[in-house]
C-alpha cells in the first residue's frame, strides 16, 4: 500500500497501541483518524475492553459508530451502547473450563465479562474499580449465563506463563489469550478472535483484507494482523508481535498510529 493508495479500512487495537500508556489518545492521533473517515476510510476499534470502556472514545468511531469489543465477542454499537451481535460462550463448556482451570493451577481467580455486565468471584483481584452492577458471586454462580469472556489471574504468573498452562488444558473448547494484563489470560467461544468478527465486519462493508491496514501490540491482535493486508506491529509490542510483523510503527507512547496513517492522509488536514 502506498501514499497514493488510501486503505480502505483502518483496524487498530487501543492499550498499547492507539491509546497512550496515561490512558489517553493524543491530539494528533485524534486529528488523523478524523483526516482518514473524511477522506472516505472506515477506522474500527477492535479491542479487549469491554462496552463500557468504550463511551469515551465514542468521538472515533465515524459514521458506522460501531466497535469490535471483548477480544471479537462483540460487535458493539458505541453510540447507541447497544450490542449487535454476540458470539458467547455457554455456560456449561465455560463452567467446564473453569474448573478444569482451578484444579490444575492452584490460586487462580476468576471473573467475566458479559455484553452488559461485570462479575467476579470475591477473591478477584481487579485493578480497576468494578462498575455499580457488579455481579459478586462464586465462579458457578458467574457462569449461569452466557459470557463474552472468562477472565483467568493469577498473582503471581506472568500472561504468557499463565497462558502456557492454561492452553493446553481448555483444548479447542475455547479460545485462550492474553493483552499484556499481569497475570491475567482472556478466554472467549472456540473460533472467537478480533479477526473473525473484523472479517465480517469488513465484508458488510464491502472490503476486502488488502484493502486494510491493522495495528497491535499484544498476543490477542496476531490473527487481526495476520489476516490484514498491511499490518503493523508497535515497536513497545510482544515480543511474539514483532516476530511475526513485516511492519513496525512507533511506539504507542510516540504516536505510532499517527505517524503511520499521517503518510496517507496528512495532506487532508
């Protein structure tokens, strides 16, 4: 893809990659992405957070106003704070999951992400402040319905220890990853990943993936950045990311983005 060659579809994980480490997106990253939709590019957050941490951002979504939220569980309409389409897993396989989990990996804790609600067991130690309708309960009592994703800590393995162990035990049940959290493995419904719900996504949009352009940092976004025509890994990501990647943007902290997609679109500002 060249400076002449808009991409047709923008696709960009958030922490670690568009997002700053403070938490916040830059003017200049903000100006660009705004550039890319007024020269007739779609841009699509595809991330791990959940709905809610999404509101904020909602001034980036264009005009499709949707997000790809919870690993690709989600397709999420940001303004209307409304899901559109699910792919969940059931309680029995996740319940299942879970206590195989707990009974091999002594200390684990576990919490879950729905498409309008948080839980986790007591035990659980969040690093962020549980919203006002937090479900508090034991795991079984988490997994009576079906959640977007089973989140796994543990205080004291690394992501990638934790997710050695964890993968082999969940087979092809689940889709087991991480997004850098310390100790801390996100699993989701077998065949669930940013790229199957970005491939769909892409193609009610009439595009193709050589048509996209895609940026990550984490284990979670390599089938997004596999399955882009152009994709970019940040120079702050995983070491795995940066393996696979012909691509490197800076860092996020450097507006790495930006400095990308200002060699499309600056000349629209």
């Amino acid at each position: 893809m060249t400076a002449s060659q808009y991409p047709r579809l923008i696709a960009t994980d958030l922490d670690g990659t568009l997002v700053r480490s403070d938490g916040t997106v830059s003017d200049r990253t903000r100006a660009v992405v705004l550039a890319a939709q007024r020269a007739g590019s779609v841009f699509v957050m595809v991330t791990a957070r959940p709905p809610r941490w999404l509101h904020d951002l909602a001034y980036l979504v264009g005009d499709h106003g949707v997000a790809i939220v919870a690993n690709g569980a989600i397709l999420y309409d940001v303004l209307r704070r409304k899901a559109i389409r699910t792919r969940l897993i059931e309680p029995a396989v996740a319940l299942e999951v879970a206590l195989a989990i707990r009974a091999a990996i002594p200390g684990v804790q576990f919490a879950i992400e729905r498409p309008d609600r948080y839980g986790q067991e007591p035990v659980y130690q969040n690093a962020y402040p549980n919203p006002d309708n937090s479900l508090i309960a034991a795991v079984e009592e988490l997994l009576t319905e079906p959640t977007a994703k089973l989140l796994v800590r543990h205080p004291s393995l690394h992501a990638d220890e934790l997710l050695g162990l964890v993968d082999p035990l969940v087979g092809q049940r689940v889709t087991a990853s991480h997004s850098g959290g310390h100790g801390l493995v996100e699993i989701s419904a077998s065949g669930v990943s940013k790229a199957a719900m970005l491939a769909d996504f892409a193609a009610e949009q009439g595009i193709s993936a050589a048509e996209t352009i895609a940026f990550g940092d984490s284990v979670n976004d390599l089938p997004m950045l596999a399955w882009a025509g152009t994709a970019y890994g940040m120079a702050n990501a995983h070491p795995e990311v940066l393996a696979v990647v012909e691509r490197t943007a800076p860092a996020n902290d450097e507006d790495g983005v930006a400095a990308v997609l200002e060699e499309f679109f600056q000349p629209l500002k």
